[in-house]
C-alpha cells in the first residue's frame, strides 16, 4: 500500500483514520459522552479523559466504544472525551469532570506534568484516578491499567530480528523510530525493543543506525524524521524498529517516495493500516493488544471505585520511588503467518474492513473470508 508522495496530503490521510470516530458516542439514560466537552450530568460518576487522534486510532474507534459500553451494562453515569492532544484541553475537561461531581478519572495522560496535575486534582476534590494505558510519571494515581509495556517492546525487537533473518540479510543498518519522549509507554518499548537490539550491535551482528524519537507520536513528523534519516544515509538503511504501526506507515510512505525496497518495519496496535501492510509485505509484525480485555479490566476498576469499593489489583508499578496497584495484561506478536489466529479469530477486526482491494487476494491465500 502506496501512500501520496505530498507530506500534507499523506497527514490527512492518517489522521482521517482517527478523526472518522471523533464525534459523539451514542447516548443511553447512563451515558453521557462527547469528543469535547463534559456533561453536567456525572455526579458520582466516570469521567474517561482519552489524549489525541494522532497518536493511534485506537482511542476513538477502540477504547471508546469498550469503554461506553461498559459503563452502560454497569448503569454508571460517564462521559468520555477527548482533548486533541492539548493538555491544557484535557486539564479543562478534567477540571469540568470534577466540577460537575465525577467520582473517578480514568485518565491517558498526555505528558507526566499535565497528567500529574489532574491527578492532584482530581485527590483534591476526593475523586479517585485510574492511569489508563499510559502511567504518568511522577503521578499518584490511585490505580494503573496497562499492557506489560517492556514485553511489547522486546516482542518488537525479537520481531524485527527474525524478520531480518528471514530475509538474510547480513550486518543489516537498522533505524530506530521512537514513540513520543512524553509518553512513559515509549520509554518502556525502548527499554523492551533495545534488549534485544543491543547485543545484536554490540556483537556485531547488527549495525546501529539513526534513531530518533517522534514528538506526540505525530506521523507528519515521523515521516519528516525518517527522510531526513534516509537523507542522512544515503539510503543505506536496512531495517527499522518503528513504535508502532502509524509511525511504521510513515516509514513505507517515506520508502515508496523514494521507490526504495521494502524494508523490515515494526509496528504497534495491530491497526487497520498495519494489517494491511503486513499482507502486502511493507511491514514485518505488529504488536496485538487486546483493546476490549483493558478496558473491560479499566472498567472493572473504575465501577467499583465509583461505588465506594476498594478493588485489588494483581501487579504493581514503580513510578519515583512509589508503588502503584496494577493490572498488566499481556500482548501478542502478529506476522503474517498467525494473522488469521488472533485478530482475525478474535474479531478485533474483520475481513471487510482488512480485506480490499489489493489485499482480497492476500486474504484469500490465508484462508480469511
């Protein structure tokens, strides 16, 4: 999948993709959710303050809908909003959550000082706060709900080197393509992905390229960054450990622009985008994270919270010198070869929507109808 050699043109197209389920959630006698504002009618309830569109599609056509969903089975008053990617939007939407009586802030921060801020907050008005997805550091948010962070990264990192492999390539130069340096999740890919990496450099096996962290998970400046770094090489890249799967689209943009070669690519989210791409070979892997299992686990939380409970939590995570209860799910590597066993087979997504066009008759070869 080719993507429009126009920089502006090609950040419409991946914004489209999280923008088309930006507006209301449907609205039931217990729910109340909106793409911006928060509703006056939450007391005792849920507010859910989910961060931008750009970073993944998932928030709007993922967690949204699960978490929606929940509340309403549960007959939880709630709203669900999203800020675009602006703090001080989310640091007004939870300032309106907690003005209007919410009892709980399920909140994915958009940097650790923001987030730590709503955090102290929401403590101040006697709200409870779940971090969802993202742990902000140097917060003390009452519980965290997450997928083993590290573990995606090393799955990342075990995938490009059997992708390389696969393809024999030899001393390969592989980039490294880093999520946002707010996002603490993209700390801890790193931490999973160079674990594996590094051994590879220092033995020799591999080649440490260009690497580069991607402000706000923005995929126009991930696209301006991996030019530059196929600029700065001469083209002589042979592998990238991209963060996840927007970035990685980045990437095959980048590289169909300059009619270069399909390289090795990583990716996260097991996006519409990415399935695709690993169909048609532009992409090696993504990460698969059972969205419904996390917010159905944030939900579990989050209910009971608002009822005056004390949940327990199975794990733990530090953050500075603090432990905070957790629940930490595990994630699942995705290469061609196992894409009709897990996302397919869980109905995380569906033919219709993965198999068109050029891809009908990857689809078919697999077996997926």
């Amino acid at each position: 999948m080719r993507f429009p050699k126009a920089p502006a043109l090609f950040a419409c197209a991946i914004l489209a993709l999280g923008v088309a389920a930006c507006g209301s959630s449907k609205k039931s006698s217990s729910s109340t959710s909106s793409s911006s504002s928060v509703s006056s009618n939450i007391k005792g309830g849920i507010a859910v303050l989910l961060p931008d569109t750009q970073s993944s599609p998932r928030w709007e056509t993922q967690d949204r809908k699960y978490l929606d969903q929940a509340f309403t089975a549960a007959g939880i008053k709630h709203a669900i909003v999203n800020a675009q990617g602006d703090p001080a939007t989310q640091r007004s939407q939870a300032d309106q959550a907690l003005t209007n009586g919410a009892k709980v802030i399920l909140l994915v921060d958009l940097d650790p000082g923001s987030g730590a801020a709503i955090i102290n907050a929401a403590h101040a008005r006697g709200a409870k706060v779940i971090d969802y997805d993202r742990l902000t550091l140097g917060g003390n948010a009452d519980y965290y709900v997450s997928f083993n962070n590290v573990t995606v990264g090393k799955l990342q990192g075990q995938g490009l080197v059997n992708c390389v492999q696969q393809r024999g390539l030899t001393k390969p130069v592989v980039a490294e393509l880093n999520g946002s340096p707010t996002d603490n999740n993209a700390t801890l890919f790193a931490q999973g992905y160079n674990s594996v990496l590094d051994p590879m450099y220092k033995s020799g096996k591999f080649v440490k390229g260009p690497n580069q962290s991607v402000p706000e998970w923005d995929p126009q400046k991930a696209l301006t960054i991996f030019e530059q770094m196929l600029q700065q090489t001469n083209n002589k890249i042979n592998a990238v450990l991209t963060a996840n799967d927007t970035l990685a689209t980045s990437v095959i943009s980048a590289l169909g622009a300059r009619k270069l070669t399909k390289l090795p690519t990583t990716g996260q989210d097991a996006t519409t985008a990415g399935i695709q791409h690993i169909l048609s070979g532009d992409q090696c892997m993504t990460v698969y994270k059972p969205i419904k299992k996390e917010a159905d686990a944030a939900s579990r939380l989050a209910v009971q919270l608002a009822k005056g409970q004390a949940p327990t939590a199975s794990a733990s995570s530090a953050n500075n010198g603090r432990t905070t209860p957790s629940v930490l799910l595990v994630p699942i590597p995705v290469t061609k070869a196992n894409l009709k066993d897990t996302v397919f087979k869980d109905g995380f997504v569906t033919p219709s929507q993965i198999c068109v066009g050029a891809y009908a008759k990857e689809c078919t070869a697999l077996g997926i109808q």
